[in-house]
C-alpha cells in the first residue's frame, strides 16, 4: 500500500536483508527499474483519482529472482 506520493504505507512481503521497518516510508520508485517509473505513476495517479483498482505488470530483479508486479 501506498500513498500518493509513492511512499509505502505497509507490505507483505520486503527484500531479503530489509526489515519491513526498514522499508515503511520509503518510496516505491527505489525499488523498481527506472523503465518502469512512468507506468507505476501513471497507475497510482489513475487509482487515487478513480479510487479502483487498476492491474499493471513490471519486472524487478531483487535477490537473484524476477519478480512481476
């Protein structure tokens, strides 16, 4: 979860050697690709002004694994 300005409120699940403490504040932009930077925005914008869910999918590789979002 989220807010606005792309800073995580809460998380099931962080990176190994992070505690969820750790992560709690931080933006969501240190911890994706830059390609996928615009696409996340675009989608956090869309679901604060339409306050539905909205499906997007990225990549992020993070401790040797893909991860898709």
């Amino acid at each position: 979860m989220v807010k606005f300005n792309a800073k995580i409120l809460d998380i099931n699940n962080v990176v190994k050697g992070l505690k969820k403490s750790e992560v709690i504040g931080i933006s969501i932009y240190d911890f994706i690709e830059k390609n996928a930077i615009p696409i996340t925005k675009k989608s956090i914008k869309k679901v604060f002004a339409t306050k539905k869910l909205v499906k997007y999918e990225i990549s992020s590789i993070a401790n040797d694994r893909i991860y898709a979002t």
